[in-house]
C-alpha cells in the first residue's frame, strides 16, 4: 500500500497551487491528479473529490518510483477534522502550511469563491458582514456556509497552532507568501531540503492560479450548482465525479480570465486589520517571525 508521506495543507491563496505545480515536476516528487482530492475534510462533504480509502490511495498507485508522495488540499487547514484525520493516517507525514497577510488572504478567497459561484455577494464588504447570520443559518448560502467564513478561515495563527498541537515542529515547513513571492527559487530551494530530495535545477517559475472573474457568470452558476438529478448522478459514482472535477477544471479555464482586484477601501481595511490583529501577533510569535507589518 503506497502512502503520502507528506501534505501540502493549505492555506488557499497562499501560493499552494503554484507550489505544488512546480513540485509536481521534480523527478522526486510525486503530486496527485486532481491536486486537491480533499479525502480527509470529511466535515466539508460538499468539497470530497474523493470519499473512500480505496479510491484515495489509488490516486498514489502510480507513484511507486518517486520516494516523495504527496498532495495538495487547501481544505485541511480550515476543515475541523482533517488535520486529526491526516495525523491518525500517518503521523510522520511532513506538512507544508504557505501563510499569507490574512486581509489580502481573505479578499482574494471571496474573490476565488466569487468566480466559482460558491459566493452570491457581489462585494467582499457585503460577504464579510454576512458571516455571522450564515454561520448560524439566519442566511442561507449558496455554498456549505463554513467555507464562507472568511475569517475564520484566514485565521493562520490559530490553526498553525493547531498544527503544532499534532506534529512535531521538525515535521512541519512554514512558508511567509511574501518570502514565496520575493524569491521563489529559494523558497523552492527551502522546500526540497525540507523534503529531502536535491535540487533538480528548475529557474524557471511562471505564474500560476492569478485572480480571475468568469466571462459567463451564468454559465458557471450552472455548472457549478447543477440541477439534482444531474448532480446526483455525478455523486453516485466516485469514478464519475473524479472525471467530472478533471472535466470542470478545464471548462472553468475557458471561461476565466486575469483581472485585477479594486483595491479595499481604507475603512474596511482597518476593520479586517483590527479583526485579524490578535491572530497576526500570535502567527508571529509562532514563527518567530514579526508579521504585524501586514496590518499597517
């Protein structure tokens, strides 16, 4: 039985995608097809490409001559279980976590959610207010409403915490975004030590996963909240929806393209500053590292 042995757990819009792309090419490593199978969130059923254990290793069975196995599910650092379930798998896996300025963090995880049609808000001050009545379930969302609580799930110092509560420091690589995007060979060297496998020579770094809006909102909507009984057929069978999440992946790269986020306005800035900043100050004393400079 082939095995991950380590997880690139998050946070999403934290540069994950970009590095396990780049990972995915090194002789090394081996990343799974889809990236995000999301197996261990099973409190977000909604995000599960993949559901049962049998289906889940098999995605690793062609990696047999790569000694480093992994995926990539942003899910699992904000999933309520997952990390449990991960450390119950395999508790000497080794963990990657990217860490971002939280307010950035969130505005581009509301846009993210945006173009997917997971959010129906179409401002992130209107999204960010709406959390507490969706948490409880005053508003229904259009997605499962924990993936909406922005900050909750931009909270990287607390769930870092929760991390360290179940691995091992030396088991676990924290990369700063900022540092990611400053010198990504670096970082990538940083990674590969981590992992111990050599530096395979890679100087090239393009962009991957940048902001994006859909050109046919409605479209998207469709696809991504389908009529049930369409939906139920994907479901049913696991095969069936691992091919329909590859299928969508490139329907969705039709229908995106770049765009830049207005930026925040001053007042809503200070406001998700003074949310985040007790949570920003224990990220950084977790890393040793002062982070506050993001809230200024």
């Amino acid at each position: 039985m082939i095995k991950p042995n380590f997880f690139l757990i998050g946070a999403p819009r934290c540069g994950t995608t970009a590095l396990s792309e780049y990972l995915r090419f090194h002789p090394n490593i081996f990343i799974t097809t889809p990236k995000e199978p999301h197996y261990f969130s099973t409190d977000l059923p909604s995000f599960r490409v993949v559901t049962q254990l049998e289906d889940y290793l098999g995605l690793f069975a062609k990696s047999e001559l790569q000694p480093i196995i992994g995926e990539a599910s942003t899910s699992y650092i904000y999933s309520t279980v997952a990390l449990d379930n991960i450390y119950q798998f395999n508790k000497n896996a080794k963990i990657i976590m990217m860490v971002r300025n939280p307010i950035d963090m969130a505005y581009s995880l509301y846009s993210e959610f945006f173009s997917q049609a997971y959010e129906d808000q179409d401002s992130f001050n209107k999204a960010w207010n709406l959390q507490a009545d969706r948490k409880t379930g005053m508003i229904l969302s259009p997605y499962e409403s924990m993936t909406l609580q922005y900050g909750e799930i931009c909270s990287l110092g607390k769930h870092l915490e929760h991390v360290y509560s179940l691995f091992p420091s030396e088991q676990v690589k924290v990369i700063v975004f900022d540092d990611f995007i400053k010198s990504t060979i670096n970082v990538y060297k940083e990674v590969l030590l981590f992992l111990e496998v050599d530096y395979d020579d890679r100087i090239e770094f393009p962009k991957v996963n940048e902001n994006k809006i859909r050109r046919l909102q409605k479209f998207n909507i469709f696809l991504q909240q389908p009529p049930k009984v369409i939906s139920d057929f994907f479901n049913y069978w696991n095969f069936v929806r691992i091919t329909k999440n590859f299928i969508l992946q490139h329907v969705h790269r039709w229908n995106s393209t770049n765009i830049k986020r207005h930026p925040l306005s001053n007042d809503f800035r200070r406001e998700l500053a003074d949310y985040f900043q007790d949570d920003v100050k224990k990220l950084s004393q977790l890393l040793d590292k002062n982070l506050m400079y993001w809230l200024d």
